[in-house]
C-alpha cells in the first residue's frame, strides 16, 4: 500500500512536470511563434502524459494540456470567439497507427465496410477563420486557443488570395454566414528572398515559412502584412447558414466555387489502404511543391458519420493527421559548447561538420540538456545522424557507434556560468545561471522585467534604451540604473534634454516600492507576484528572506521544493547579494503592506474603468492584500466589469463567479 502511494507520488510530479513543459511550449509555439523544440520531441512530452492520465485518470485536473485546445492569444489584438471550436488532430507516424485510427472509426460506428475519406496536404502554416455574412468578408480570426482567436481581420484582407466577396456564380447559393477555416502560408521561394532582404536590413531572419507567415499575420500594421507574399489554401468550415451538405467533399467543392483557394491535391479515398497510398504519394512529392508540408490529414467523408463519432476535448475523432518522416543526413560533431539563454537556461549546443539536410545546411545543432546528452551518450567527434525535426529545427538523432575511434570525449555541462562565473543549479531536467541579477546574457531581459510596471515601475526606460544602455557599457547590473546622469542619457538616441530628465525623475520615483515590488523585481525563478507578497507578509524585510535556508521556506504553505531550492540559489550566489547592497546604497526603500480587508482574495478585470487605470485598480487590491489574476477561472472571487467588457465577463457569468460594478469595486476597497 506505502509503495504504491509512492508510486503515485512519483506518477503525479511527472504529471505536473509534463503539464508545465507542454504549458511552455504551447506558449513558445502559438503565442510567440517561437518554438524552442521540435514537434517530435512536443509529440512525445504529450504522448507521455496521455499515457500517464489514461493510467491514472483521477489525476486528471481541468487545466490539464489534454484537457483543452491550445494556449490563449495574445492581448494586442481584439479577440474573436469561434462559434465551432477549431480542434486540433491527433498525430500518427506510421501506417500500422492509421489502421488502428480506421479501425477505432469502424468500431465506433459498428461497421465494417470500407470508410471514405478524404485526405489533403497538412501544410506547416498559420490556420485562420474567415468570416462571411452575405458573401462578405467581415471578420477574421487566428485559431489562437481553439476557443478564442486574436481579429486580424485588416492584415487578412491584404491577402490577394482570400475573396473580400464570395462569388455569386456558384452552383450553391451564398450562405447568410459562412465561418471558412484555411491555412495561411509563405512559399518556400518567397520565404528564402524575405530572409536575404532582411539579411541585408540587418533584421533578425525568420527560423522557418511557418514563423514568416505566423509573424506577418500578427503584425499591428497591416501594412508590413501587405508586403508579406502571403497565401492560402483554405480546408474546411464552421457554420454554415442557408447551404447544407452530405460529405466534406461537397463542402470543398463549395468552397471552390465560391472562389476559396483549395489544395489542388486534394483526393477523396475509398478505404484507408488509399489513403496510405496518398501518403507515400505526397512524401515522394513533397521536394517538388512551392510550399512546406510536414504530413496529409484523412477525414472521414460522411458528415453523417462525422456527427456520430463527434470529438474529444481537443481533437475530433474522425480526423487524423499523418506525419512525414522527418529528413535525415550523418556528420561529425567538431565540439559541444555551453549557451546561455536570456532566462539563464544553459543549453548544450553542437557545433556540426557542416551537411545538407532538407535542402539546408546545417552547422549547429541544440541537444536540449544534460540528460538528453547521457540518454543518447552523445560524445564530442561523434559521427551522428541529424534531421531537421518537424522539418525545420535540426535536431541530433543518436550517434553512430561503430564509428567510434576511441577518441571521441564525453561532455558535461559546466558547474559555473561561462558568461559571469556564477554557481550553475539543476531544476529538473535544465541547468540554470543562478547570476540573475549580472549575467550578461539574462541582463537585458532582468532589466526589463526589474523596470516594468508591475516591478518597479520605471516609465520610459523601453526595450530599445536598454539595449543602448548595455551596448554602450553604462549597465552591467540592475543597481546601475540608479545611477545613471543626465550625461549618459543624451548619449543615446532618442534623447534630449526633456526626455532624459523625464527618465531620472521617474527612476528617482522607483526608489520607494513596496516590499512585494521589490521582491518581483529581483526576477527569482518561480516567485511571480502572488508568490511575491507570500514571502513579503511570510519574512516582513528582504534581509530576512535573504537568510532563510531551504528548510524554513518549506514550512510556508504554497512554497513548494522548486520554488523554496530556487531563492535560496539566488541568494547564495554572491553576485545577486552584490547587486541588492548596491541597489540599497543608491537610495532604494521599501514598505511592508499591511494585511488588508482583501487577504486571500483574487480580482479579475474586464472592460474600461473609469476611475482608475488598470495599474492603478491592480495597486489598490494588493494595497488590501487581494491579488488580480489576468484570467477568469474557479479560483477568482470577484470579476470587476467595467464599460464594454470582453470574453472574460461571458466566462465569469458561465461559472458564476460574483460580478462587481466599478462602484461597487469602490466601496468595497473604501473608496466610494
């Protein structure tokens, strides 16, 4: 009974680690169209913990990856909630998985003839709806988290591909409203010409067409988007008002002929020995087409068929997609260095015999971390096969042993920072610079976070001035900020005597902060706001908490292992300590908030407030000890409604959380 309790134990941390790994590459892949992995290696941390709920479903929590679509868009844009989710598909890599796919369809359905469907290209872009009423484009949408998109409706309409009017000349009639779901992409030719213009702007170059397109799509001027060579092939619909249809095929058809773009080598199969074939068909033709692919996608045909087998929580059951195998060459690794990413992660990178793979070469290649590099026992001056996984991040698939020489020489990462020098920790499966505060590469992103408004608060020192800080030498550590001149100042650009005046003044201001501020500042992995004020109320100073040992930070309540092992490293290394005594000789104080009429409870806001700013409301709750959350779940205690609310209001009313009018937020916090 006690060992299986442990196993359990064991099982649910694996569980939460997974959800926080997918939850993070989510957020990289849909939200800042930066993915940091491969697909094969996403695929896997999911297939992993589908695995383990399937084994232990009463572990399964709502906020759980395998429990919803996708992750939630950006704010920069309005958002746009779809009337027909747009699930996303299961994957199959290889032909015994697509029969046991048609096999589960056949059992569901209890049938035993063969299964029509129809199987299309899977192109690697940016999926869009197009809204339609009476023929017009109206509104469109990214598919954002499957529920709710960001409205790019202005950039989509300067895609020449998509009709502003739906043809009138059609064998269908024209649907009241017409929800159209397509694929928006940048050719090949056309991406490869965008990154060597860029190369010689000077600009940051696009990884791959997938982030060209995604990049384009979600650009605040729809100007820059207009000069993007942008396509679509559009796959699919939403609602349909007006027109009915028997099978998907039918609705392709429509689509045509009210003047979508549609993949030519769409093909309708009888059986999924068919729809096999095509797959090996489309991977043959693949290097020959204009645009990316990285699989096909069979659907079921009958839309009959498709109502009875209806979905799951993110995906349908009558649809799969079907991947390529990924492209493969054999070099040699030359060497494997240490590189520091800007939260501190050190990521092992090997440094490749130059090849050819997919039509790209590849000269460096990530292997991820320590324990991916011990798994597959990786050594420097080993031969090893290399792919370009999901066809576009290359990615070390193994060595090759029989090729070894004796010579080759195991790696392991260093136990110092070879940026600044500090001490190196392991949180799970990554290696961290524990030099927050001072390490170069983590400097522009700390002073970033330390300055913000919901840190110290430091208006106008934007991105593009601590790059000029740091270019120039006068920041080498957060403290430095409080010790700039007006002559440093004038020297960057953009500055006059007003604009540099405005910034001291404001960095003067930030000098007085709250303890929590402060505490949120610093940038401590795993202490967000909330946990920020946990440990200001748990502690009362900075010096207290500075000398807390591990032990005493588990005693408080929602300071988990991870979190209480992460402050004390940050505390540890000398160089953090270094930066807090400078920031207190250059004048920074701070109070201790009292525990408020609010203790314990969480805000939501939604729509324009007329009394206070947004900051301003966010400042007044954690002045009362509440806390404001950015999104409505079970947790929230009050949404705050101002005018014009958003999705947020529609969500609260769904869970029946209690609702506060701006006056009524008034009164409560003493303000009315």
């Amino acid at each position: 009974m006690v060992e299986e309790k442990e196993q359990e134990e064991k099982v649910k941390e694996e569980i939460e680690r997974l959800r926080e790994e997918i939850n993070y590459h989510n957020y990289r892949y849909y939200v800042l169209d930066s993915p940091v992995i491969s697909d094969a290696e996403y695929d896997a941390l999911f297939r992993r913990l589908v695995e383990l709920e399937s084994k232990y479903p009463h572990l399964i929590t709502p906020d759980s990856p395998t429990q919803r679509v996708g992750a939630k868009p950006l704010e920069e844009f309005g958002t746009v909630r779809h009337t027909i989710p747009m699930l996303s598909l299961n994957n199959a890599f290889d032909p015994q998985e697509v029969i046991e796919f048609d096999e589960r369809v056949k059992r569901f359905l209890g049938i035993d003839e063969e299964i029509e469907y129809v199987a299309e290209p899977k192109l690697d872009g940016l999926a869009v709806e197009l809204i339609y009423e009476e023929g017009r484009f109206v509104k469109g949408a990214t598919r954002g988290d499957g529920y709710v998109g960001e409205d790019v409706t202005q950039n989509l309409k300067t895609i020449k591909s998509i009709p502003l009017r739906v043809l009138r000349d059609s064998p269908n009639p024209v649907p009241r409203r017409l929800e159209v779901r397509g694929e928006v992409f940048m050719p090949i030719e056309a991406f490869e010409k965008l990154n060597k213009e860029r190369e010689i702007k000077g600009e940051p170059l696009f990884a791959n067409p997938r982030n060209a397109a995604a990049g384009s799509v979600r650009q605040l001027d729809p100007r820059i988007t207009a000069s993007r060579p942008l396509d679509i092939f559009c796959y699919g619909v939403g609602v349909v008002e007006g027109v009915t249809f028997s099978t998907h095929w039918e609705v392709l058809e429509a689509l045509k002929g009210w003047g979508f773009k549609v993949n030519p080598h769409i093909r309708l199969c009888r059986g999924i020995e068919e729809a096999l074939k095509y797959h090996d068909e489309m991977e043959e033709m693949r290097e020959r087409l204009p645009y990316e692919l990285d699989g096909v996608v069979l659907k079921v045909n009958s839309l009959e068929l498709q109502e009875r087998l209806g979905v799951l929580t993110r995906s349908p059951r009558w649809a799969i997609a079907y991947k390529f195998k990924p492209r493969q060459a054999t070099t040699r690794i030359r060497d494997i260095v240490a590189q520091v990413g800007r939260t501190g992660a050190l990521t092992p990178v090997a440094i490749l015999e130059p090849v050819r793979v997919g039509g790209v070469t590849i000269e460096r290649s990530t292997l991820h971390n320590q324990d991916e590099i011990d798994r597959k026992d990786i050594r420097i001056g080993d031969w090893v096969i290399v792919q370009r996984a999901g066809d576009v991040i290359p990615e070390v698939v193994a060595p090759v042993k029989d090729r070894r020489t004796g010579q080759e020489r195991p790696y392991h990462l260093p136990d110092r920072c070879p940026l600044c020098g500090s001490a190196v920790i392991k949180e799970g499966a990554i290696h961290r610079c524990t030099g927050g505060l001072a390490c170069p590469a983590q400097l522009k992103e700390t002073i970033k976070h330390f300055a913000s408004k919901r840190a110290m608060d430091i208006e106008g020192l934007g991105e593009k001035h601590v790059e000029q800080l740091l270019e120039k030498g006068l920041i080498r550590d957060v403290a430095d900020i409080y010790y700039l001149k007006k002559e440093d100042l004038l020297k960057l650009e953009r500055f006059a005597e007003r604009s540099a005046e405005n910034l001291l003044k404001s960095i003067e201001k930030s000098k007085k902060t709250t303890l929590p501020r402060l505490i949120y500042a610093l940038g401590i992995r795993q202490v967000g706001e909330h946990m920020a004020r946990v440990l200001a109320d748990e502690f009362g100073s900075l010096e207290a908490l500075m000398e807390a040992d591990y032990e005493r930070l588990l005693k408080i309540k929602e300071v988990g292992p991870e979190t209480a092992e992460s402050i004390v490293a940050f505390f540890r290394e000398p160089h953090n300590r270094k930066v807090i005594e400078k920031l207190k000789k250059a004048g920074v104080t701070y109070e201790v908030p009292k525990k408020g009429r609010l203790s314990g409870k969480t805000f939501v806001f939604t729509g324009a407030l007329k009394a206070f700013t947004r900051e301003e409301a966010k400042r007044l709750v954690e002045a009362e000890g509440g806390k404001v959350a950015s999104s409505v779940s079970r947790k929230v205690d009050y949404v705050v409604v101002g005018e014009s609310p958003g999705s947020k209001y529609e969500e609260a009313r769904r869970l029946g959380i209690p609702m506060l009018t701006e006056e009524e937020f008034k009164e409560l916090i003493g303000k009315a």
